[in-house]
C-alpha cells in the first residue's frame, strides 16, 4: 500500500518481503553456504574421498585438518565430498513429493463431494504409514539403489502434502472469482492452474521448505542405518555412523555431517518461517 | 454544558509521524447526538475511539485536548481511562456478533460493567438494573431471556443487547461506530429509535459514527462532515442538509439514493485518500468541480458560517449552490410476448430447506428489475439461480422462450455468454493473483477467440466504458479501491457482450459516492448497450435510481411486483409500505 509504482506481482513482493527479515537472510546465506560447500566442495578437497591417508582415527594435525576416519581416510575429504549426495537426493525427492501432493491436493479440492472423499480417505490410509518405516520397508525389500530412496521418500511426503495442499485450495474453491470462472464456463484444468494454482503459492512454497528438511532428515537416517549409499561412498549420513564407534577417540568424523546437516535444516527452516510470515502479512493486507 | 469537547486533536502513526486526523475540534451538550460522517479512510472511526482514550496499535494521540465529563483524556493514566471506560463514557460497536462473547450470557455481560464500576452495591440492585436497562432498549428482561447466549438472539436483539451493556451504567457519553450498518432497515429504524429515546431520557451525550448520511438525518441534532481526517464542515443539522457549503458535503448529499425520487444521484469521480498519500493543500481539491488553484496549494482555514456552521474551504463566499439535476425521467418498457428472462413458479432449496417460494419474474430485454429484500429473504438464492450457480431448485429459468440448465456447466456457450452475474463482494470476485488486463482479455478469449492486439484494443474500449484508466491493465487487485475492482467486475461481464447482468448487492460494499458513480455507470450502460439487468439490493431507495420495475421479496416470496411509481406511490404490499417507512430519509 505504499506509492503506487511500477506494478509488481504479488509474489514478488512476497519474496521481497521475505528477504527484507533479518532471518531469511540468515537462513539464506546458511543455506548458500552449506549448498556451496556441496556443490563445489569435492574440488577443494585436498585428497580422494576414499584414499588412505593416515593410522585409522588418527588425531587433527596440519596435513589432515579434521583427522582421519575409522579407515584412515581424510575426514575433511570425504566431508566436502559427501553433501552432493544427500543435498541432491533430499531435494529430488522433495520436488518428487510436493509436487505428486500438489496435484493430488488441488484435483481433490476442486472434485465433486464424493470423489475428493475417496481421494482424501486414501491419503489417510498411507498417512498412517510412519515415513521412515516406510521407506525402510520398500529399501529393505527393492534393494538400495539411489533413485529408489529418493522417489519413496518422495512418496511418503506426497499425502502429507496434499492434505495441505487440499484444505488452503478447498478455502479458495469457495471465493467468488472461483464461481465467477465456473459460471462462464471455464475448464477444470483450467481453473486448477490459472485460478487455483497461483493462490496457493504461499502454503505450497511453506510445505516445499518444510519437506526439504524432513527429506534431508530422512536420507540422512536411512544412510545411517546402512541403506542408503554403500561404502565406501562418501556421504554425511553415512559418516555419522561409520564413525560413531570412534566417537571418543575423533568426534570430527561425525560432528562435521551433523553440523551440516542441522545448519543446512536450520537455514531452510528460517528462510520457510520468514516466508509464512510474510505471507499472513500480505494475506492480511489484501482482505482489508 | 459540553460534556465531550475536544480541541485541535492530531492522532498520528507513531513511525514516520504520518496523521490520520488533524486539529480535530468538537463540542458536544448533554443529551445532544453528534453525527460524525465520513467515507472509509476518513479517519472517524480514529476519532471515535480517541474519545475513550484509545488508539489504534502504532497510532498515537500527539496533541490537543480531549475532556468527558471534565477528564482530561490525552495522556490520563491506564487506571484512569479504565474507570472513565464503561461507566462515563460507553462504547456500542459496529458488529454486536463479534462484540458480544459467545460463551457468556447476555445477563452475565450486562451485569459485568455494573459489577465493575459500582463494586459496593448489592447484586440484588444490580440485577435489578440489569432487567430495566433491558427494558429501556425494549427487550425481554425475564430470568429466560436472561440465561440466554448471544448466538439465541436475532441480529437486531444483539445490538440492543450491546445498547444496554453501554447504557447500563448511566453513562454520560456513548460513542456508538456504525452500529447499524449490518441490520434490516426495519431492525436498524427500531434501533436508531431506542439510541434516540436513551439519550434524551437519560441526558447522554451520543457521538454517532456513520457513512450514512440518511441515517444520521434520522437521527443527529449536529452534524459533523469528516475528509481525509479534517472536519470539514460542522452545523446543525439543517444547516448541514439544507444549507451546507463545503463541496463535499453537498456532493455526498446528492449521491444520497433519494426514496422520495426527487434527483437522480450524482458520484463523486476518484476515491478518499489513504493517509499516506492525502494532498498538499485542501485534501478533497483532486476531486472537486469548483476546485481553482489556491486549492491545491493551501489548506483551508476553518471559517464560521453561523454561531454552530463552521466551514473549511477556500471558496465558501462565492461557491454556488450545485444546480439540481433533472428529475429521474424512466419511461416504462411493455411486456413483449417474449421476455428476455422468465421466472417461472420457480422453488428454491438449501438441502431439505426451502428458500424460494413460487417466485415469478420476467425481465424485457434492455430493462432492469430492481429486486428487493432483506438479509435473509432469498433474493441472493434468485439470482444465483439464474447465474447458474445455484442448481438445487424446482421450476423453470427461461432465456428467450427456451429453459436453461440448472447448472452454468449444464447450459449453452452462448447462454453462459449473454447472462453475467457480478457478485457483492469486488474484493472475493477477482483473482488477487493476475493482473486486471489478464482478467478481462480471459473472458474476450472464452467467448470470442480473441486474443493479442485486436483483445488489447478491445480491453480499453472496456475499461473506457466503466471510466477507468488504461494504467490499471498491469496492476494487480490488491492495487485498486474497492469502487475500481467492482468497475473491473462490471468490465469483465461487459467483455461477453451481455443480454443480461444479474448484478447481487454490487455496491453494498462501496462508500456512497463510490456507489453513486458505479450506479451512474450502469445507468450509462443501459442506454448505450441497452443491456437488461436483475439489480438485487437492500436498499429501496437505491432502486429509484435504476430501475424499471421493482420485485419485492420477504422470507422468500414476492410480495408486491410493479412499475415504479406504483411500488413507491401506491404499494399493495404491507411490508413495502412497512420498508417504505423505515428507509431512513432526508426530511
């Protein structure tokens, strides 16, 4: 509402508003960071990610910055080595996921009673599913192959967010410009993407930040329980519990993943929490 | 003796020192009602509360005095005002069904402020209390009624009931915001009498807060007309209605809807001002016919008029009064054997309720059927139904001889074509994510495959038609007032080349000079498309100023169905002589 200036869209005044608060920026730069170090990390390793550098748990020194692991590779190594895969793998599967629950979301929420009751009734069936006892289910059974952890993963986040999903499309089912498509005659598909779809952004974008963490989560622990990547792969979750036994003697094989891991979590989180808020303020605004 | 005055009031947002409302002055005697009147973003509702010692959270009150009943208010501690608040001076809210608490009942709520204020009397005498201010305010005072939740009660008892919480104390002041603004005409002619009869009796000093000029003639013995947060002019009544001065007021009068149909109504172009962006020098200038250069580069100083009429304009020695435009001139429209839109024995239902009761309406092509009702008479349901939106009904919709589907889905392109339907609320119709050129240019694609430069020509065109400018194709609706989404509405139902608008309570949610314009640019549409329409409203006096003929509706049946001049002239009806009566006026 301040000066009318050149016209922006609403969403880009949503992301504006989101980056103007002291923790999205914080967030954003820890997520930069952390995604930086993933990306680009295994080009400033000093050695292979699976050579033998030194005596297994072999302490800090100055050729090795953070040790030597439970085998005797370089921690530091394998730790700019090992983000790709799980930042890589949480983020397929998040897109994989959000994006099956958007459109299971938005289809339920403009179908007919009966049909978006059906619909909603089997999503509580697999909401009942734990996800991480789902997805140790179908690897222990199909086997570990990359894609399998991150399309179920995906999976097990679809129903959650098309419950999500569902309930912020119902509550805009029932505006007027909805009926107003309706009553000229609009097409279903159309009224989902040009009506429905661009007035969900907000809680959609929120799911999006919140499933990224639980992916991440989830990847991490299903390569901690030895199901996810194969040694001798580098990858954080991984790390954490080949070297957990030697947690006394050289806590850095696992403190450097978990660190991470929580900063990466942390970061999406705050960038997420800044968007909602921003988006409750712009809500406000436009219902005055 | 004045028991409310307040002296060069500025409240201002705290960041930036922006004001809402600026040396605000005003004296008001015991058992004298003040009218306080102004547009949205006028800032009398800030006022309103200054009087109880409250501002809005980021607002504060920077200068000037403000005394109830010899308190000084500006700067009174938080013990102070609390016992000011509810006992000297009272406050009636706008919406009693957020006001009131569902979980408590209406005794325990009257009984609360008493309790409060006059903690050393017995509670027998309180109780007794209790049951005569609801007397006072004509409700039941049983131990029932009583023991009754506010959700037991209609919407006129709940403002009665919020009436006798603010009056059981035996306050000196109340202030009461709009509180009429969501009842019945009949229920609000009933409440403005017992707020009437209160302070008269009682000796109260009432500030009453309205955008209803009618409403405030009713019932004011002063008047005072807010702009862009300055008074701008202030007098008694008669002098404010009969005599005033300062352009505003007498535009905003004559954008009144005259029952008596006397003057078409007149708009006023533009819409207030936002605090932020209020203009240098008189703030209405930008709007103003009479407005000459001094206008836009000094703020007026108050003038006085009379010992009570005090103005605020440059020109108020040689400005004239506005000449009364021509009387309405409506020549009826003959029933042709083919009517556009029939209504045929139609019955409409919510589940197992039903709503619309044998209802028969035929509209002529290029003539607008005003429908009448109060919330809750079905009039809404009637035109859904013709819209396609509602499908659960009995009988039949006939478009030119040929029964349309239920359902918009169920009906013809060219059908869904030839009937729009404009909906109440500008804010909810309009898609807040695309922007207004992408809204209309949809409806010229639908319709008639048109796309790119012949669509972009043709969206001007449009927004030409309903006076808006061609900037507004990139913007969004959140950038738009309300007057302007709800010409966006009428623009994208003009962009199917409509046979007929159903057009539901279009202006209900607009100021009255915004309504006045919009109904202006419907007037004009008639005669250059000779479009017909259905305008459903709840405001009688309105319809004098559109329509052809008028339907009346009442719990779901017509009950009186004429020309014109018949409905208002000579009425069958009991209950549209009854709305006749009650619709507030200026006498």
């Amino acid at each position: 509402m301040e000066k009318k200036m050149k016209p922006k869209s609403q969403f880009r005044t949503l992301v504006a508003l989101t980056f103007k608060q002291g923790y999205a920026r914080l967030g954003g730069a820890i997520v930069l960071g952390i995604l930086f170090l993933a990306i680009f990390g295994p080009f400033f390793a000093p050695y292979t990610f699976d050579e033998f550098v030194d005596v297994p748990n072999a302490p800090r020194s100055d050729t090795l910055m953070l040790g030597a692991d439970y085998f005797g590779r370089d921690v530091y190594s394998r730790f700019l080595s090992g983000g790709r895969s799980i930042i890589g793998l949480s983020f397929i599967s998040t897109v994989l996921g959000v994006g099956l629950g958007l459109l299971i979301g938005l289809f339920a929420a403009s179908a007919k009673k009966r049909t978006d009751g059906l619909i909603m009734r089997a999503n509580d069936i697999l909401l009942a599913f734990p996800q991480i006892v789902f997805v140790l289910l179908v690897v222990s059974g199909f086997g570990t192959s990359v894609f399998l952890i991150a399309v179920t993963v995906g999976f097990t986040h679809a129903p959650r967010t098309a419950r999500i999903i569902r309930a912020a499309a119902a509550e805009v089912m029932e505006r007027d410009f909805i009926k107003a498509a309706i009553a000229v005659g609009e097409k279903r598909q159309r009224i989902i993407i040009s009506e429905l779809l661009p007035n969900v952004t907000s809680p959609l974008l929120v799911e999006f930040g919140l499933r990224m963490t639980y992916s991440i989560g989830l990847v991490a622990a299903v390569s901690f329980l030895g199901l996810g990547l194969q040694p001798p792969a580098a990858d954080w979750g991984l790390m954490i519990n080949e070297n957990r036994g030697s947690l006394t003697v050289q806590p850095w094989g696992v403190l450097a993943p978990i660190a991470a891991i929580a900063l990466f979590t942390i970061g999406v989180n705050f960038i997420t929490d800044s968007f909602a808020k921003a988006a409750i303020g712009i809500d406000r605004k436009g219902k005055e | 003796m004045s028991v409310v005055k307040l002296s060069n009031v500025d409240i201002a947002i705290t960041r930036g020192g922006i004001k809402i409302v600026e040396k605000i002055s005003f004296e008001i005697q015991s058992g004298q009602i003040l009218g306080l009147v102004g547009e949205s973003g006028s800032g009398k509702t800030t006022v309103s509360m200054a009087l109880l010692g409250h501002t809005r959270k980021g607002a504060v009150i920077e200068s000037g005095s403000i005394t109830i009943d010899g308190h000084e208010i500006v700067g009174a501690d938080d013990k102070m005002l609390r016992s000011l608040r509810g006992g000297t001076i009272a406050y009636v809210p706008q919406d009693p069904g957020t006001a009131l608490n569902p979980g408590l009942r209406i005794g325990r709520q009257i009984l609360e402020s008493l309790e409060k204020h006059q903690p050393d009397v017995d509670h027998e005498v309180h109780m007794a209390r209790v049951r005569e201010v609801l007397t006072e305010v004509a409700l039941p005072s049983d131990t029932d009624f009583l023991r009754r939740y506010p959700h037991q009660l209609s919407g006129g008892q709940q403002q009665r009931v919020a009436i006798a919480i603010a009056f059981a104390c035996r306050p000196k002041v109340i202030v009461c915001d709009e509180p009429t603004t969501g009842l019945d005409v009949t229920t609000q002619s009933k409440v403005l009498a017992t707020i009437r009869a209160l302070c008269r009796e009682h000796g109260v000093a009432a500030l009453y807060v309205s955008h209803d000029l009618a409403v405030v003639s009713e019932l004011a013995d002063d008047v005072a007309v807010m702009y862009a947060g300055r008074i701008v002019e202030s007098g008694n009544r008669d002098e404010i209605f009969f005599n005033s001065i300062h352009p505003y007021t007498r535009r905003l009068i004559r954008a009144l809807p005259d029952i008596a149909g006397r003057n078409q109504i007149l708009g006023i172009s533009g819409y207030a001002p936002m605090p932020w962006d209020r203009p240098s020098g008189c703030a209405f200038a930008p709007r103003c016919a009479d407005a000459q250069s001094i206008c836009s580069q000094s703020v007026p100083e108050l003038t006085k008029i009379s010992a009570s009429h005090n103005v605020n304009c440059h020109r108020h020695k040689d400005s004239t009064k506005i000449v009364a435009t021509a009387r309405i001139e409506r020549e009826s429209i003959s029933a042709s054997a083919q009517p556009l839109l029939g209504i045929n024995n139609l019955d409409g239902f919510y589940g197992s309720r039903q709503v619309l009761f044998d209802t028969n309406i035929h509209i002529q092509p290029g003539e607008c059927v005003a429908l009448v009702g109060e919330s809750g008479s079905g009039k809404t349901t009637l035109s859904r139904c013709i819209g396609g939106l509602h499908d659960d009904y009995k009988g039949e919709i006939s478009y030119f001889g040929n029964t349309l589907g239920k359902h918009a889905l169920e009906r013809k392109k060219e059908e869904r074509r030839d009937i729009q339907y404009i909906f109440q609320s500008p804010y909810a119709s309009i898609n807040p994510r695309r922007p207004i050129g992408s809204t209309i240019t949809r409806q010229l694609e639908l319709f008639f495959g048109m796309k790119g430069s012949a669509a972009d020509a043709r969206v001007k065109e449009l927004l030409d038609l309903v006076s808006l400018p061609h900037a507004i194709i990139t913007s969004f609706p959140d950038q738009l007032s309300g007057g302007e989404r709800q010409r966006v509405a009428i623009a994208r139902a003009l962009a199917a080349e409509p046979k007929l608008l159903v057009c539901d309570e279009i202006t209900s949610a607009l100021d009255v000079s915004v309504q006045a314009s919009v109904i202006e640019t419907l007037k004009n549409l008639q005669s250059s498309t000779s479009v017909a329409m259905l305008f459903v409203t709840h405001n009688l006096a309105l319809t004098r100023s559109i329509a052809n003929r008028v339907a009346v509706m009442r719990k779901g049946t017509i009950v009186e169905y004429g020309g014109l001049d018949e409905v208002f002239n000579s009425p069958k009806a009991e209950y549209t002589n009854r709305l006749l009566q009650h619709t507030p006026t200026l006498k």
